[in-house]
C-alpha cells in the first residue's frame, strides 16, 4: 500500500496537508479528466521557465475553454508557498486547473468556478551511470487521441504507451504515428518530447495536433544558437530515427538525455555507437548553466 506524503499542497487557496486535501466526485477534472496542468522544475527552491509555463497553461485553458484567467502573481504567490513548505531543495510543482464542479454531463457547462491545485514532489534526477551511459527505450505505435497538443489531465493514453517500456525496463516509449503523407512519423515519448541529430542538426516533429509542446523546445532552440548547434522541426520518419547519429529526450525531470539503445538496438554509429553523442554532450552542459541563470 502507496502511504500518501505528508507535505503540504495548495487547493482553491489553501494551503493544507496533502494527505487530507480533498475535492468534489463530481469535479470534472475526476469525471472526465476534464482539465490541464504544468508540471515545473524547482532548482535551489527557485522555479525555472516559470512564464513560459505560464503561457502554455494559458493557451491550454482556451483551447479547452475553461475560463480562468492566468494571475501570474497570484500563482506564483501560491506556488512559493507550496515550494517553501517542501523539505526538498530541487523540486517539481505541479498546478492542475480543473473546469470545475457540475452534475455529470459531457456538455461543457458554462459559469463554473475552476479547480485550482498546486503540490510539489521531490526532483529524482536522472541517476548518474545513466547519464553516462546513457537511456534504453522502446518504441510503440501512437494510440492516443489526435489532440497531443493540450496539456490534459486526461493522461491514459500516455500511462498505457509509457507501461510498454515500463515493462521492460526500459526508461521510456518512443512514440509514430502514421499519417495523411504516409509515416510511421516520431511524435514524441510517452512522458516528454524526442529529438534526433542528423549530421551535426539538432531536429524535432513539427509541432502540430499530434506533439505537445514542450517548454524545452523553444530552451532547446535557444540553447543550440548558443551552441551553434544547426536546430530544425520537420516531419521524422521512423527510418531517420532509426539511422540517426543520436537520440536525445527533453522533460522537466529528464532535462535533456540520451538515448543508447532503441528496442535492444545500438544508437549511432562508429565509435560512438550505443553511447552518448557530442551534441548531447553540449546541450546537456548548456542546460545546467541555463538553470543557473534562468529560475523565478
């Protein structure tokens, strides 16, 4: 049996022991995963990007409709709180934002006061041998719904396409999807957004329905003109996945890692074959001075 944390998290405003917060059965967010989130990195109790998820949130909202206007002082008010009362220096917090409490109906009711939830958890990072050595992953067919793009709480596409590799141990699924100019196209991994490097480019899906977009696509961008590392989005067959120089995963918990090994497979070729590539190398030493240098 899973004991619940005995931290604090934010609900509606107030501040509360995580193991006794409780919300409505007929909340939305419980009947239908009616809703959104962002999931933040905390380094040295200081959020890092935080208006950049801000602004995803915000898309996000509008584009499930639920009307709730993004108060960055009030949140961020609410999200230092949260963070002050965790034991853990390095954190992840994490803000859910329901469309609210209503009678069952799969109609969106209209005039209805949102969920709003703040916890935070401990940042485990990536552990040491498998930054040097770098990630084993499997790949699977995309079977979620076609609106990736949203930062849903409605999350069980991605629990079953992550339970694939879980079940292998492996540390993550790589996702294709077919499409209307053939495929099998890369969308992204069951928990984060995946990169290949072609000769030296940095390349990504095009973010479309199919791709959230992450935070660390735009930080990766800016991270590779810093690096003059050549940065491009652009459809990915399976086949250049396959043949690429290297496999890189970008999330709030991974950062950026690498990828060794695809479905029992080496990654890359020569001498760097099945290790950790140069370009990873880069990004991974220029994403720790951006943490230095880029937190709230």
């Amino acid at each position: 049996m899973t004991t619940l944390p005995d931290t604090l998290c934010d609900l509606n405003g107030e501040l509360q022991p995580l193991n006794q917060a409780k919300v409505s059965v007929l909340d939305r967010g419980f009947l239908f995963g009616d809703g959104v989130y962002e999931a933040m990195p905390v380094y040295g109790r200081k959020l890092f990007r935080f208006d950049d998820h801000m602004a995803r949130l915000a898309r996000n909202l509008d584009k499930l409709r639920i009307v709730f206007k993004v108060d960055r002082e009030d949140l961020l008010a609410r999200a230092r709180r949260v963070i002050a009362a965790h034991p853990s220096e390095d954190q992840v917090l994490y803000l859910q934002i329901t469309r609210g409490v209503a009678v069952r109906d799969h109609v969106m009711p209209t005039g209805l006061t949102p969920t709003v939830f703040l916890m935070s958890n401990a940042l485990k990072p990536v552990p040491a041998e498998m930054r040097h050595h770098g990630a084993a992953c499997v790949s699977a067919r995309d079977l979620r719904w076609e609106r990736g793009d949203i930062k849903s709480t409605s999350l069980l596409g991605n629990v079953l396409a992550r339970q694939v590799s879980a079940d292998v141990g492996a540390v993550e699924t790589i996702l294709f999807r077919d499409g209307a100019h053939g495929g099998p196209w890369l969308t992204e991994g069951s928990t984060c957004n995946a990169w290949i490097v072609h000769e030296g480019a940095l390349l990504g899906p095009v973010m479309n329905e199919h791709v959230l977009e992450g935070v660390r696509v735009n930080l990766l961008r800016e991270l590779c003109e810093e690096e003059g590392i050549a940065y491009n989005l652009r459809p990915i067959s399976e086949a250049d996945v396959r043949a690429a120089d290297e496999i890189l995963l970008s999330s709030t918990g991974k950062e950026v890692l690498a990828v060794t090994k695809l479905d029992g497979e080496p990654v890359g070729h020569g001498a760097l074959r099945g290790k950790p590539g140069p370009v990873y190398g880069r990004l991974f030493e220029a994403y720790q001075r951006a943490k230095r240098g880029q937190c709230t």
